[in-house]
C-alpha cells in the first residue's frame, strides 16, 4: 500500500510584493572592480596560478568551467560572473536549484533572500506564488521543449515570458509520441495538465523581469554558454506549489548533467574551478569525469591534465596539493569537496577565501597584460 503523501494543494501561498528580503539588487551588488581584502599572498599566487591556466586552456579551445553555491549570487557577485562570460573566459557555469532561484527572483523584482527563521514560525516559508508558479511554468515548459533546467529559467528571463500551446495539441502530440517516444509524449502530458489547470491561454505568455539586466542566467543563455541547474528533490522552495513536476524536474535536470558531463570530456588541459558547493559540485563532477574517462579510454585517451582550483571558506591546514588524500583520523579527511577532488587526478589547489574576494581577484589577473 502506497504511502500518505502531504496534499499540496491546500497551501496557502502570498505574493512576492509583501516578502521581506535581505538582499537588493541595486545595493548589493559587487561589480568587476571591486579590490579584494582578505586574500593572503599566498592566495594571490594560486589565484594567478588559475590565471594563467584559464588563459592557457582559452587559447587551446578547452573547457573553462565554474561551479558554484547560492551564496554566490546571494552575496552579488553576478556582474563579476557575467564579465567573466562577457570577456570570454568561461565556457560553463553550474549552480544549484537555490542558485537558480536567487538568480530568478533578482531579475523577477531585484530581491530576493527571505528570512528563513522568521518565516518557518510562520507557516510561509517558501510560500511565495510567484516563485514556485513561474520556475516551475519554466521547467515543464523546457521539459516539453527538451531543454535543460538552468537553460529553461535563462530563456524565460530572457525573452520575460513563456510559450502555452495549444493543449488540444500537446494531447495529440502525446499519443503519436506514445510508443516511440514516450519521453517526449509525458512532458507533452504535463504540459497540458498544467495549462488546462491553470485556465493559461495558448500563446506568449508575457512575464515581464525588469531587473533582468542582473540576471547571470540570462546573460549565459544570450552567450549560448551552457549554465546548467543541477537540482535535489525537496532542497528548494519550488517544491512547496502544487504546480511542479517531478518528472519535469528529472528531465531538465538529466539533460543539463549530461550538457556538465559533456563539457568534463573537454577538460583536460582545461580548468574547473568549484566555489562554496562542499556537495552538488564534487558530487556531479566525479561522476561525469568518470563517465568522460570511460569514453576516452575507449578511444586510447585519458583526461590527466586538468587544473582545479577549490575555494572555500572553511579552512584546512592540510596540504591536498602535495600531500594528497590525509588518512581518517585526521578532520580535515571529511572536508567531503577535498576529498573528493583529490581524487579526481589532475592538479588541485585550496584557497580558502570569500567568493566576494577570490571572484574579483580572478577577474583583475584574467584581465591583466601580464
């Protein structure tokens, strides 16, 4: 016998407009020219060193990744990460869900960042329409296009508004789809499911995002460079509306790990940098390197050359670049994102350092003569 399952539907959700939030657009922002203070010397030589492996890794057509927490866009570093793209010196982001959110709401109403402990006693934390509504409108609309889960929030931002077909057309789509295609023929299920729902109109749906300027999502996806959202069930407030799909999650989450896995094949001689995720980043990226591995041993190759460069603001006084794996009584074995990239081969370097410091820092020496 099934499970009980918690009845979504009998939430109660508020617009965004009466949210307090904790972070602004137009005050919080960090631009490219901000001077770091609290990087060391010893942080600036890694910093260079990554620099120049970038550079090196631009020049030879390899990949230049760059994943990251929420906190990056929290603490306002998308004009840094935009310059980055804009300049050319990265050619994939990865964040997850909480980071497509934040980025989502900055460009929605240019805040975003409720306060969790207040809200939680209150019953409305996470409850906000707008949000779970529209993010969710995005990925069943992508689910049904084929496109990824970063890709659907950056094109809905992107274009401020969403495409509703014809649900008499989907349905037909569904049953020809059936047999051969049955993927094509759910998203098509659940597309219309939620238009016959939600009584939308076939046509543009317009959803203006005026702050859309701020948005890195957008940005990447007029670039054509791949940001991808690599999402966990229940981690993030979407979860909350009745109008999200699992399986819409599912398909725009496979189709962008595979879109990360696709750009780890690329990688060696190229540069992955990882900043402030101790779990989604390590844990995409063994299993696509391993995955890339697989491919090129098929082919008489092997990824050995990569840089990656891990920054956290927890400290080690571990030495992962020259003494490798400590052994498990030491505490800094379960620092889980040096772990794991110690492992991954290649050449590994920590610095401890606040994305508000190492990001600029990275921009001021890529955009250097030197």
């Amino acid at each position: 016998m099934p499970y009980l399952k918690f009845n979504r539907e009998k939430l109660k959700f508020e617009k965004l407009k009466v949210r307090k939030n904790k972070v602004f657009a137009e005050k919080d922002l960090i631009y490219p020219v901000h001077r770091p203070v609290n990087i060391s010397n010893s942080g600036y030589e890694i910093v260079s060193r990554a620099s120049r492996r970038i550079k090196l890794a631009i020049k030879e057509h390899k990949s230049v990744m760059l994943a990251f927490g929420a906190h990056t866009i929290k603490n306002g570093l998308a004009p840094v990460l935009m310059a980055l793209m804009k300049d050319g010196w990265l050619t994939h982001l990865a964040t997850n869900g909480a980071g497509i959110i934040h980025d989502w709401e900055l460009a929605f109403q240019g805040k975003t960042s409720e306060d969790v402990r207040e809200n939680i006693g209150k019953g409305l934390f996470g409850m906000w329409e707008e949000t779970g509504f529209y993010i969710n409108m995005a990925l069943v609309n992508g689910a049904y296009e084929g496109l990824g889960y970063g890709e659907s929030i950056g094109k809905m931002i992107a274009q401020e508004g969403l495409l509703i077909p014809e649900p008499s057309r989907l349905l037909t789509e569904a049953i020809e789809n059936m047999k051969q295609r049955p993927g094509i023929a759910s998203s098509a299920i659940d597309l219309a499911d939620v238009i016959e729902k939600y009584k939308l109109k076939p046509g543009f749906l317009k959803i203006p995002h005026p702050f859309r300027k701020y948005s890195v999502q957008a940005c990447a996806w007029e670039l054509g460079i791949p940001f991808t959202g690599h999402p966990m069930i229940g981690h993030d407030i979407i979860y909350l509306h009745p109008v999200n799909k699992g399986s819409a999650i599912g398909s725009t989450g496979m189709n962008d790990f595979l879109t990360f896995a696709e750009s780890v094949s690329h990688l060696d001689n190229g540069v992955y940098i990882s900043v402030g995720s101790a779990v989604m980043s390590p844990m995409i990226f063994e299993k696509a390197l391993s995955m890339s591995q697989n491919i090129k041993m098929q082919e008489h190759q092997h990824i050995d050359n990569h840089y990656m460069l891990i920054v956290d603001l927890a400290t080690s006084s571990h030495d992962w670049k020259n003494d490798g794996e400590p052994p498990e009584n030491d505490p800094d074995y379960y620092l889980r994102h040096c772990k794991t990239f110690s492992r991954m081969g290649g050449d590994m370097d920590f610095l401890t350092a606040d994305n508000r410091d190492f990001l600029p820092a990275l921009y001021y020496e890529l955009s250097s003569k030197n």
